[in-house]
C-alpha cells in the first residue's frame, strides 16, 4: 500500500508540469481538464491505498502488541521465585507497558516511512534528473549535508532512550510503593516524605527526558534549513535559466515539488531512526524477560501422582545466590511421616520459611534432595507437585473479587457446601455469617475490607480446599487470637491423611505436635516432642518459659 501510495504521489509533480508547460503555455483547455483530472486521481488513489495502510498498520501494531504483552506475562507467570529477584516489579509493569507502547509506536508510526521515505528519496532524485540532469545537482549538495545534520541526532539521541525507560522504572516504583503503603504512609504522617521522594524521581524523569528530546527535535530546524536553502538555490539557479530559455516553467515548478518530497524523505528517514532506536531500547529490556530461562521447570515425562504426604530432607543445604558466601540452610537431614502434624520453631532470620518453600520447588535445594511422598520433587510435574502441597504464605494475599471467587482459587469447582465446610474448618464462618453477602461479600482490592486476621483464616479455607497431602502453615495464625487459633488446630486434627507442618512463633501453636523441629541460623538444633524438648533443649525452654510463665531469661528455674 505505501509503495502504491508513494508511486501515485510521485506522478503529480510530471503531470503538474505537463498543466504548465503544455496547456497553460498553448492554452490547450482541454489538456488541462485532462492532466488535473489525472492529477486528482492519483491523489484520490494516494488517499485511499494511505488510508488501507493507516487501518492495516493498525490492526498489524496493536495486534503485535497484545501478543507481546501476552507473552511477557505468561514467561512471567513460569518464572520461579529466583527469576522474579532479578527483575523490580515496577520495572515488569513498565515493559509490559510503556515499553510495548513504545513498539506498538514504532510498527504503527514507523512503517510507513520506513518504505515511504527511500522510495521519495530515490524516485524524486531520479525524476529530478530526468526532468533536468543540471539543476538537480543542487541534490548532490543539499542532501549529503541534511543526512550528516540527522546522523548527528540519530547518535547523540539513541543512548539516550534506555536511560529514559529506567527513569520510568524508577517513577513507577515510587507510586507502586507509595500506593501500597498508603494506610502506613497516612499513620506514621509520612505523606510529605513520600511527596518528595516522588518529586525527585519525577524531576529526573523530566531532564532525562528533556536531554533526550533536546536533540531529537533538531530534525525539523534541520529539515527546514536545508529544503529552504535547496529550494533558493533551485529558484535562482533554474530562474536564470528560465530567463535565459534553458528551461521550461513546469519543469522548474516540477522539480521544486520533488525538493520538498525529497527533503520530506530524509526527514521521514530520519524520524524512523530515532523511532527505531527508542524501540530497539525497548525491545532489548523486552527480551530480557522473554528471554529470562525459568530456573524451574517440569522435567520430562515427569511424574504426575505425588504417593502420600511423607517429607524428607537428606543433607539439603540451600543458598539463594550462586555466589553467596553463606548458606541460609545448612546440612538438613528430616523426616516427616505422612499424616503427622510437625511444628517449626526459631527465631527470626532462622530460614524457618526457607525450608518450607523447598518442599512445593518454589527454590531448589543447593545440595541435598528434599522428597514428597517418597520420590525427589525434582522428578514431579510441577503443577501436579504443588497441587498436591498447599501453602498458606507468611504474608496473605487476596484478590479483587468475592469471597466466593477467592476460595475457589483453592477448588474452582467447589459448591456452596464445600465452601463453607472449609470455611468453618478456618473458622471463616464466624464473620462470613455476618456479613449480608456472604459468600458474595467483595473483598475489594487485596481484600481491604476484611482485617488481618480475617484474611489469614480466608487464605486457609483457601488453602483446605484444594484437599493437599501436605499443608503447610507459614506463621499462618499470627494475627489469629489464641482461641480461634486452638479451634482451628482442633479442626486440623480430622484432616488425619494430611502431613501438617506449622511454623509458629507461639509454643501454643505446635504443642500437640508430633514432631517439633527447633531451628537456628539455618541449621537443624533439636527434633522431638513437647515433652522431650522441654526436658533437655535449652532453646525451647527459654521460649516455653518466656511465652507460658514469663520465666528468667535462661528458663532455667521456671522449668524446675
């Protein structure tokens, strides 16, 4: 379409000469009906192959772009907790984002005179030649001197548009955060802090982008320039000839309008060079996500039926960086039974969620092997792997939506009944059954019209309802109060298929627990009972003494 286009465009100025030279100078009327009438065709088609253009450029860049878009989230959604550190979330927003705008710009934009502006450049040039080989080398000078003006801005602007991505990055970040955060901004009066944080990224974001654009607008002085001073050096060059009868007035009139269509070219060139080179910076951050190999995934053939909710760490060590000096897991030798109920107590920075997070593969082990129901989770299918383990995180996340649509992230087939059986196993019931709605009550955005508490025991009857052979509580009740949190153990306990491992910062949490597994820096310190463990680990006695009886610091005579 825009070769058609450029070619009905280029045959106006020859029949626009013919008007002149022909039936102005011979006053032939009827050759000037013919000749405009030709001239007005070329330009009817001209609109109309432009406008075709115009409708399939945009189908073509919106469409591509939607298909990157897609893409980048669906590479995201594969990528494993690793992969993810690589990236700010704010820096994924802006490349699904402003970044595909910016290409969706540069197909949509950069098409047309991508094939438009050397097709004018070398035609017009060569009509010019053809109508008059002399004064056209008025090209020879005027040209050469406009690409080296548009060269020079092409090159100081181009380093320019990564540095200008990174600036929105860093903007982005500010208001993702700030937004966030805003009910902690509001109550510790931080508002103006946060003011002018946003305003220093904002200012830098204003000169990158005024750095960068200072040189790309010199393209149009530039163009000006150089076409006026063509255009003044084709009028007196080709008036003296005129003047002197070496030339026709059509033909002079002709080759001006091929200066400015040549111009007008290099101009479009050069606006496609810089367009093209704020899309290769996009492009490049882009592909790094596309391009980001998961650091997980399904082995071949893997196996697809996890056996039973039996787990063991043999020898596992784990490090979150390759080069890390130091491992937050360290020589981890565990077994736990299938249907055991297994408590997880440390202090703070211990790597209790560390270890939890091995047994779903949301990490890997460094060194070691850590199994489900008796096989490697290396060997599992992943989806199957973590269907069959259901975590309930340490920070609870819910969903714009229902209730109802929230639960059934845990079952998406899940009835009423099924719903509140969960429900009143979390002890959801209690404030569901207060509300108007129900199950239909809106949550609204990460489910701010419920309180802490309320949303842990949402995230559990969540969590219940995908039936897991392993459930795992990630310090999962810490804003539950003692008593909703003991009639929530008492409802575990009928789950008697299912391996239960709580992490709990409370002694309240695992006492009833088969095992209880005391971490410290990342190594294993003691594994056994209530009973066994307050007889002869001074660890959890100083814990039990501190939380049950407000002992001394060793707990020493407490215990006694």
């Amino acid at each position: 379409m825009v070769l058609v286009e450029s070619a009905f465009e280029l045959v106006i100025p020859v029949l626009m000469a013919d008007i002149i030279d022909v039936g102005v100078a011979n006053r032939d009327i009827p050759a000037i009906w013919r000749q405009g009438a030709l001239m007005a065709l070329c330009a009817l088609l001209a609109l109309i192959t432009g406008l075709l253009y115009a409708r399939y450029a945009a189908r073509a860049a919106f469409g591509w772009g939607a298909r990157i878009r897609e893409a980048q989230f669906e590479k995201v959604q594969k990528f494993a907790f690793s992969n993810l550190d690589h990236f700010e979330t704010s820096s994924l927003v802006t490349r699904m984002t402003t970044d595909v705008t910016v290409m969706q710009n540069a197909v949509n934009g950069g098409l047309r005179p991508l094939v438009r502006g050397p097709v004018l450049l070398v035609l017009g040039v060569a009509f010019a030649f053809w109508m008059d080989a002399r004064l056209a080398c008025v090209f020879l000078v005027s040209t050469p001197i406009l690409a080296a003006i548009l060269f020079y801005v092409v090159w100081k602007a181009a380093p320019m548009y990564g540095r200008l991505q990174r600036a929105m990055d860093r903007l982005n970040n500010v208001v993702q955060e700030g937004l966030t955060a805003i009910r902690a901004v509001k109550a510790f009066v931080r508002g103006e802090y946060e003011q002018e944080k946003f305003e220093a990224v904002n200012r830098d974001l204003m000169a990158t982008s005024q750095k960068t654009f200072h040189y790309a607008v010199l393209n149009l002085p530039a163009f000006q320039l150089t076409m006026y001073i063509a255009t003044v050096l084709l009028m007196w060059f080709g008036g003296n000839m005129v003047l002197g009868g070496t030339l026709q007035v059509g033909n002079l009139t002709g080759l001006l309008s091929y200066v400015l269509q040549v111009m007008n070219a290099l101009m479009m060139i050069s606006n496609v060079f810089l367009l093209l080179t704020r899309s290769l910076a996009s492009a490049h951050r882009i592909v790094e996500v596309l391009d980001e190999q998961p650091s997980l995934s399904s082995p071949a053939g893997g196996e697809k039926e996890v056996a039973d909710g039996s787990v063991d760490f043999e020898n596992v060590s784990f490090k979150y960086h390759e080069n890390a000096q130091e491992y937050a897991l360290s020589d981890v030798t565990l077994h736990f039974a299938a249907g055991q109920t297994i408590g997880v107590l440390g202090g703070t920075g211990s790597a209790k969620s560390t270890l939890v997070q091995l047994i779903p593969r949301l990490y890997d082990a460094t060194q070691g092997c850590v199994k489900v129901g008796g096989r490697d989770v290396r060997t599992y299918d992943l989806e199957s792997l973590r269907d069959a383990v259901g975590i309930v995180l340490q920070k609870n996340v819910l969903f714009s939506g229902t209730v109802r649509d929230n639960l059934r992230w845990g079952n998406k087939e899940a009835g009423d009944e099924e719903l509140w059986e969960a429900c009143r196993a979390a002890c959801a019931d209690e404030f569901l059954e207060r509300m108007p709605k129900g199950l239909d009550t809106d949550l609204g955005q990460g489910g701010v019209n419920v309180s802490g508490g309320q949303k842990q025991r949402l995230c559990i009857a969540r969590t219940l309802l995908k039936h897991p052979k392993v459930l795992i509580f990630d310090d999962s009740t810490s804003a539950v109060d003692t008593a909703t949190e003991a009639k929530i153990r008492a409802s575990l306990h009928r789950f008697t298929d299912m391996t239960k491992i709580i992490i709990a910062q409370r002694v309240t949490s695992v006492m009833e627990a088969d095992q209880i597994v005391i971490l410290e820096d990342g190594r294993v310190h003691a594994v056994g009972t209530h009973e066994s463990l307050l007889r002869s680990d001074p660890i959890y006695q100083e814990i039990f003494a501190s939380q049950m009886k407000g002992g001394d610091s060793d707990g020493g005579e407490t215990i006694r």
